[in-house]
C-alpha cells in the first residue's frame, strides 16, 4: 500500500523541531542516510547509469524527463522532443533509462519513432516506423512500412515479451542516428546490450516539400521513464538547461501500512522510495531510501500509531542544500501474528478454463480469488481479530484440471491451508451477436477509439464466442481490438490481434501468458485482410479472463491467438467491447 505526502521545504523547521524536541523527551530517533546493506547496491545502480567514460564532440546539456518517474506512463502517453536529422548527418544523445524493477515484459523500455518533418497529429505526419530497444524477432520490436526487420542485430534477443531480462536495458542510452551514408544506421547501447539498424539504401522523402530533407526522431517510453542528458542536435523548442536547482519539495511513496512489533528500521524503510521536486522545474527526480534520513517519533519500540518523517538535504546535482525537504506521513506498530485461521470460506471454489486445441497443454498458473475468505489471527498477546485479505499473500492454482489446496500466509510467514479449490475445463461456450452489426466505417478510415460495439457481459465461470470478419488494414494493429472493463467504463485491459495489449489487467501481471505473435507478420497482416475469426472470451471466476482468437486468413491458413490471465478486479462485473483502428469488423 502506498502513501503519498508532498511537504513543501516550509514545513521543514517545525518537522526539525518535533524531532529535537521528541529526542529531548526520551523517543528514539532512528536516523538511516545511507547504511551499509543497501549502500552495495545503490554504488551498483549508479555505477550502471554512469556508463563508459566515452567523450562525445558537440554533445550539448538537454536535461529533461520523459514518463511518469513511478513507472505508469502507458504506450503513446508522453514522447521526448522532436530532433530533427537532415540527410547526411549524424545525431547523438544520451539519457538515463529508468526500467521499472517489478516489469516482467521485455516491452516495457522505449521506442524510437522515426518520422516525416512534421508534428504528430498534423495533416501531413507520416511515420517510417519505429525501433524499440529490446529485440523481440517474434514480436513488435520493430515495425513499419519502411522498416526492413532483417536488417536488426542485437547482444540480447528474447523469445517472448514474458523473458527476463529487461533489467538489462537499463542505465545510461547513447542513441546514434547515422544519415552520413545516404542510408539510415541506428545504434542503441548502454554498454551491456547493443541493439544496431543498419540500412544502406536510402528512405524516401515522405515530406512534402522535396527539397526538405529532415527527417524526425523522437522516442516513446512505455512502463518506463527517462533522464534525458544531452543531444549534438538541437531539438525543436531548444535545449534545458541543467542548472542546480534547490529542492522544493518530496512525494514519498512505498510507505507500509502497518508493520510487526520488533521490526528494524532498516526493514520498514527498506521499500520507501521519493519523487523530489526543484524549484523552476515541474518534472521530479527519483530517489531511494538511501538518498532519505528517516526518524520514526516518538519509537518504534511501543504498539500504535507512529509519524515517520524523511527528509532529502541535496539540490538537483547532488551538492548540499540551502533548507532540506521534509515528507511527513503515518504507519502503524501492530502486534506480531502467532498463527492465522481459516473462520470464513470464499465464495468461489471452482474455477472454470475454456477447453480447445489452441491452448491445451500450456502451462500456467491461476490466481486464487479470496472474495468472501475470512481469516482470524491469534496475537502475542492472545488477542484476536479479522486481517484484512490485502494484508495476505495466497499461493497461486495450477492452471489444469483437478482439486488443489492453497496456502494463506502473513507478512510475518504464519500460514493456513485452503482445500477443496477445482478448476474444470469445459468446451461449453454460448455465442453472442454484439450490435451494431458493422463496426466503423468500410473504408477503414475509422479513427482509434471512436467506435464501439455494445458491452456484453460475461458472468463468472462461462465462455462467450463471437464470429465475425475482419477487415484490416494498412498496418498489425489496424486489425481487431478487444477491451474489458466494468460497467462503469473503468478499464481492466485492452488487447490486439496482434500480440500487443495494455492496462491495469495487463501491465505487471505476472500470470499473464500471450502466444508470442506469428512467425511471419507480413504474412500474417495480408491474410487478415476478410479474414473469418472466432473470438473465445472465458470468465474463469477467480479474478482472470482468457481471450483466445483463431483468424482463419484470406490466405487459407488458420492463425491464432491468445491472452490467458487478463487480471479482473470483480468476477461479477466483467464486459467486453470491440474497438476498431483503421479498419471495420462485421459481427455474425
């Protein structure tokens, strides 16, 4: 659980004086500015960020970020400036990737967009394509019109968008765009992976003006942020300056809730990391709990309610500040769990699984859904009470036929045990019809996100099919999309045709299973083109949807695919809508 205080520096002298004041009274004062077990691993981290010591001519001072320095900026949500490269020169920049710790795809970096000499969203914007700096040969790494894939070489080359290894990505980008040779050379490194692009023939001029040359770069974080450093180019709207700047304020985030009796300070601040804002300056920089001093008042030595107060005394590059910042927030000391009790069932024990050649076999796991569940904890002190579920860890179900049990645990590694939990495979699926019959428009200029189908519903436990043909278009997602929500509107999850999907049931999830896309999406983007497709939408009943999709392609092959384990927060409030991208669907 997360809690959120921005304390401007204002509040700093009476923040300072609570603690003299505690001190003087007897409370402990735990202070925590950089202790030995973390401090291996920040030296680690910051040396990764400091990359090689390579000096690049002409690199000027471009300071800015790009994302949401918590991790949430979704795909297509902020871009970088546009940085224009004329034909027969070259662009160099530098920036600090910021992976996120916790991303499980290996999606989940930057894209770079290369364009025509225009603004997104302009009449005349035209892309060449895009290249992302993982290398996925079986998914979307690269894509467009004018980007040839087998000309992509990387050190590090995944399988599936669920690998590991995306930690690998992070740290500090040099970007080289090469135009010298009247082809287009990309190359991406920071000094453990290298990915290059290397086509000798020229692109087209896709602007209007012929004796423009320029084309635009600019790149796209996703589930990711980044600390722009410097660019030889100057970009659209000039460079930023990086002038030392006094801290302003601190968001702090990763505080417990709640934590045992006997708790070391190191381990309750262990999480807590800030977002600390500069005067002049609306983007934040992220900082560890090693950057932070923490006092806890009055101690931690006493059940109850306790102030921590964290406080970051440096400006923007790293030299002492004028008056520290202060973020002020509440936890709770709370007594040490002895063992836990199962008083109440949950309301769902069967979990149902769509059953078909497409995903017979995968291995999988399942969520273990603890609505209704009550569980009863016995104190130190004898005492007992209900814990609230959130405050509980379940193990997950194997995701095939049969009756399982599953472990209940607390933080402080007390257990209970779950029996009786089934999970059937049924073939049982009942189709719907959704309205309107056509979906945008038959000229496939139907913008995103402008039309709907009707939501359905799909109840707990049950599978819906719907036929339909689908009429794509000029690129892999100009196919069929799919978005799960509530009732009302609040989006679990939106998927493609395409392997490529987004949202609070998506990113993160470390359930989710995907099929990895086609071998040959040319292919592939040609046959959907009147293709017959059969969507499956299963409700499993323990907080997860499977979408399985066979598109039988114009081409006489049979493709398919499938997202398995879309999280959904209510079992009972799950609906679906087809959205269409510059294509139309016809519903059977």
């Amino acid at each position: 659980m997360k809690y959120l205080n921005k304390i401007a520096s204002a509040f700093c002298v009476a923040a300072l004086g609570v603690m003299a004041l505690t001190s003087c009274e007897g409370g402990d004062l735990y202070n925590v500015s950089s202790p030995d077990w973390r401090q291996a691993k920040i030296d680690s981290i910051k040396a990764a960020n400091q990359g090689g010591s390579e000096v690049i001519e002409g690199l000027e001072e471009d300071v800015y970020t790009v994302g949401a320095t918590d991790y949430s900026t979704g795909w297509w949500a902020v871009f970088s400036k546009y940085y224009q490269v004329p034909d027969g020169e070259k662009w160099v920049a530098q920036f600090n990737l910021n992976i996120n710790p916790a991303a499980t795809n290996t999606y989940k970096n930057y894209a770079m967009i290369i364009t025509n000499d225009e603004d997104r969203g302009a009449g005349n914007y035209k892309e060449y394509g895009a290249i992302r700096f993982d290398n996925q040969p079986s998914g979307n790494s690269e894509w467009g019109d004018y980007i040839d894939r087998s000309l992509v070489s990387s050190t590090l080359t995944f399988e599936t968008d669920t690998d590991a290894g995306v930690d690998k990505l992070g740290g500090k980008v040099t970007l080289t765009v090469d135009r010298t040779s009247g082809g287009l050379i990309v190359t991406m490194t920071n000094g453990t992976v290298t990915k290059t692009y290397k086509q000798t023939s020229p692109l087209p001029n896709l602007n209007e003006d012929e004796a423009n040359t320029n084309i635009r770069f600019f790149l796209v974080p996703e589930g990711s942020y980044i600390n722009w450093l410097g660019s030889t180019i100057e970009p659209i709207g000039g460079f930023t300056t990086a002038e030392d700047k006094q801290p302003e304020s601190i968001v702090l985030a990763g505080v417990p809730e709640e934590v045992d009796l006997g708790t070391p300070i190191e381990d309750v601040v262990a999480n807590i990391t800030g977002t600390v804002f500069f005067t002049g300056s609306p983007d934040g920089k992220a900082v560890t709990a090693a950057d932070l001093s923490f006092t806890v008042v009055p101690d931690l030595t006493t059940l109850g309610e306790k102030t921590l107060v964290a406080v970051y005394n440096k400006t923007f590059k790293g030299e002492g500040a004028v008056n520290p910042v202060v973020a002020v927030t509440k936890f709770n000391v709370v007594p040490v769990i002895e063992s836990i009790a199962i008083t109440k069932a949950q309301t769902f024990s069967t979990y149902y699984l769509f059953k078909n050649e497409y995903t017979a076999g995968i291995d999988r796991l399942l969520f273990f859904n603890p609505a209704g569940l009550q569980v009863t904890a016995t104190y130190a002190d004898g005492s007992k009470a209900v814990i609230d579920n959130n405050k509980l860890s379940f193990s997950t179900v194997p995701g095939a036929e049969g009756t399982y049990s599953v472990e209940v645990k607390t933080m402080n590694g007390c257990t209970a045990t779950i029996d009786g939990i089934k999970v059937v495979e049924t073939s049982d699926a009942s189709t719907v019809h959704p309205k309107p019959t056509v979906l945008g428009l038959e000229d496939n200029t139907g913008a995103w996100w402008t039309y709907f189908s009707d939501d359905m519903k799909v109840a707990a436990g049950k599978t819906v099919k719907v036929d339909f043909t689908n009429y794509g278009g000029g690129a892999n997602w100009n196919n069929w999309n799919i978005v799960l929500r509530k009732a009302d509107m609040t989006e679990y999850g939106v998927v493609r045709a395409d392997n490529f999907g987004w949202g609070a049931g998506y990113d993160g999830n470390p359930l989710l299973v995907t099929s990895g896309g086609q071998s040959d999406w040319g292919a592939w983007l040609a046959a959907m083109s009147a293709a017959e497709v059969t969507v499956y939408i299963t409700n499993i009943g323990n907080g997860m949807v499977d979408i399985v999709a066979v598109m039988n392609g114009s081409d006489g092959n049979t493709y398919f695919q499938y997202y398995l384990g879309i999280a959904v927060s209510d079992v009972n409030d799950m609906n679906f809508s087809f959205v269409i991208d510059g294509d139309h669907l016809v519903f059977k």
